[in-house]
C-alpha cells in the first residue's frame, strides 16, 4: 500500500485550521464552518450537474478560482431556488470571510446544504462568520468541530486522513471531511464546465492544475456512491494543496494521488454507510466489462435500483432485479458469460451462471443468500463476460426509516 491511515482530519496537513459553531440557521447544532490554509493552495473542484444549481455553486463556477485560502460553509440552509438575492447572499458570505481574515474576497470559497428555497438568515451569519475565525484552530477538537458544523441528517461526522512519502523522502499528508445521508446520487464534473459537500486538503506541493486528476478521484469515489438516487442542487467537492510540506512536486506521483483517492473512496463509503435510515451498506463489483467506464455504469445502475434497494432491505434474494438494473445500464454484457454472486466476510452463493439462475427456491443455497443479505454488508459481484474491466459503486438499502426522514425534513 502507498499510503499509510493515520487519525486525523481537516487540520492534518500541515498549515491547515478550521472551525465550527452554531451561529443560529439551526434551532441548535452547529451550523457553520471554516476552513483555511496558511498560505494560498492550488485547488480542484467538481460540482453537482444538476441544473437547478444553488447559489453557492453558481458563484463559485463563475470565479472558476484556481486558488483558494478559505472555505466558508453553512448547513441547515441551502440556498438553492433563493434568485438574485440568493447570489448575493453567497458573495457577501465570501466577503466577510474574506474581511475577517484579511484575505482578497477571489480567495474565499462559499458552500451551503440543508433545506432548498429559504433565504440565508444573513444578519445571523454575518455575526457568527468573525466568531468563527476567532477560533479556528489545528488539531483533533477543531477537525471535530468543523465536521460536525456541516452536518444535516448526517448521524456521524465523516473525516479520513493518510500520509505518504515521495520520492525524495518528504513525507506529505492528506485530510479530508464530508457530509451527506440523503439526496446522494452525486455526477460532480471539474470546474469550469458540475448533497454531498467534501473537503479535502493537502501540504504536498503541487506545480500545475489538478482537474484532471481530481476528476478521476471523483469517478471514482463520489460520482459511484448511492443513497437514493436524487442528485442534490448543492453537490460540490473541493481540493486543496498549500504546498507547506515542501519537498518534491507530487503532480505526477502516483503514489500521492492512491493517497488522495483513499481519503475520497474512505468517505464515500462513510456517506453510504451513513444513508437515511440506511442498515445495510452495499458493495458492488463488476468484472470483465467492456470498460472501466461501462463496469462503472453498471455498478452505479444496480447501486441506485430502488427495487434493488428495497429487496436488500428485506434479505429477499430476487436477483432478477440485479440483472434488470445491469440491462438498463447499457453497459455492453454477454448473458451467456454472466454471472452473479453475493458474499459477506464468511459466505459466497452464486445466484446466476452462464445464463440461467443457479438458486433454488428453498434450497440450502437461498437459505445462505437470506442469510448473507440479512447482515450489515452485502458484496454483490457481477461478471460481465466480455473484457477485462473493472469498475465499483457503494450504497446502501431503502427502508422504511428513509421515507419518515423525508416526509418530515422540514418539520
């Protein structure tokens, strides 16, 4: 492995603080966090594709920064459908950042999440913003703090931290928090041409633009997870390099960018495990595809199957619905090639081979199927009979906690 776990979080990489309070868009949790590096970083960002974009994401397509120093984010309030006043709201949150640090405003990033069409309450937020740069600070309490700061129906914070040394021995470290348990069907694309909102930072140095790079990160951590298959109006990640590790440049170490990719799959999958009313967490792999793109594709239609969902949900091994996701896809498959498995850490049932289901009604091998979907992680393996590929997507089922969550979100 090219990278090493440690704990930690936002504040790992060296040159990093952060904060989080509760300044009053929530009744009580916090509800309002900063994020700043010591000196400007090289940043990436990917947005949600959803047209009906929020405020926040269109100003910050419309800076399209290559550099920032500052994030400002506020949950409980998404200022998304708010119009011109919801614009301005999200500049003059960038501005007072940027006033309280001492920053120029094109320095400032600005994200929000929580309920869609309600004003921002500005006088609130333009009082706690200063509050919250008097405190920001390094270390596991700040890192604590900011996570849980931009958390909704998140029922845990979500933070994932790893180092690794370049060639040249420098050892560098990346950290990263999120949040999102419902609306989560991310398809983020890299600025300048895209709820989960995920952060993460760096003190590698970094020479040239990463939205290349980022990108992939993207297609292969957020843009394959699953909660409910609603893409939010506010999606956004963010990448940031401040280069205070110092040492050789990490553009091209691949090494480094395992690293970054561990630090996003890690929490994509802490998301899913996090879904509304979620149980279960879903894994699912394809093989021998055409393409990784197509495995992908494949692997993100099963993941996103309501009916899929709901049967995992209720241990009902109806493997039928898995292949019907898999024909929707349109993903290239040879149905004579295909098989399918499910597994757990201890158990593996093969439910369809070479074109015809394996599993008897009531036999042994249904049993050991109800059986593996009724623990708390399922691995759904599909091969496709046609290449090489290999493509992954994580989830998690549909129950009946979810529907309570959402009939009552703004209540």
């Amino acid at each position: 492995m090219a990278y090493t776990v440690i704990e930690g979080g936002i504040t790992t990489p060296k040159g990093f603080r952060a904060s989080g309070m509760h300044c009053g868009i929530k009744k009580v949790n916090m509800d309002l966090a900063i994020i700043c590096s010591d000196v400007p970083a090289r940043c990436a960002i990917a947005y949600t594709q959803n047209l009906m974009r929020a405020a926040p994401i269109e100003v910050m397509m419309e800076r399209d920064p290559k550099m920032l120093q500052a994030i400002v984010i506020n949950s409980g309030n998404a200022n998304a459908i708010t119009g011109l006043k919801g614009i301005y709201d999200a500049r003059d949150m960038c501005a007072i950042t940027a006033e309280a640090l001492n920053l120029t405003e094109d320095l400032v990033g600005v994200a929000s999440t929580g309920v869609i069409s309600r004003f921002l309450p500005m006088a609130k937020i333009a009082a706690g913003i200063p509050k919250a740069v008097a405190i920001l600070g390094r270390g596991r309490e700040s890192d604590l703090l900011a996570a849980k700061a931009i958390m909704t129906t998140d029922t845990k914070h979500k933070e994932a931290a790893c180092q690794v040394t370049l060639k040249d021995g420098t050892v560098v470290t990346i950290g990263g928090i999120t949040k999102g348990s419902g609306m989560i069907a991310p398809s983020m694309k890299v600025a300048p041409h895209a709820t989960t909102l995920s952060f993460i930072v760096t003190d590698a140095v970094l020479t040239k633009n990463a939205n290349g790079k980022w990108q992939d990160i993207m297609d292969n951590s957020f843009n394959v997870i699953s909660v409910d298959g609603d893409q939010s109006t506010n999606d956004v990640s963010m990448f940031l390099a401040n280069g205070m590790a110092g040492g050789v440049p990490a553009d091209n170490d691949l090494s480094f960018w395992d690293g970054v990719k561990y630090v996003a799959q890690s929490l994509a999958k802490q998301i899913v495990i996090d879904g509304e009313g979620a149980t279960k967490l879903i894994e699912v792999r394809v093989l021998d595809a055409k393409t990784s793109r197509e495995a992908r594709r494949a692997a993100r239609a099963i993941i996103s199957s309501n009916l899929v969902k709901t049967a995992i949900f209720g241990a009902d091994p109806n493997f039928g619905r898995i292949l019907a996701a898999l024909g929707n896809s349109g993903a290239t498959f040879s149905l004579e090639q295909v098989k399918l498995d499910i597994s757990d850490d201890t158990t593996m049932v093969t439910l369809f081979d070479k074109g015809a289901p394996t599993m008897a009604p009531g036999s042994p091998s249904e049993l050991d199927a109800r059986k593996i979907l009724s623990g708390k992680r399922i691995a759904i393996d599909l091969y496709l009979g046609v290449g090489h590929s290999f493509g992954e997507a994580w989830g998690c089922d549909l129950t009946y906690d979810y529907v309570k969550i959402n009939a009552d979100y703004t209540t």
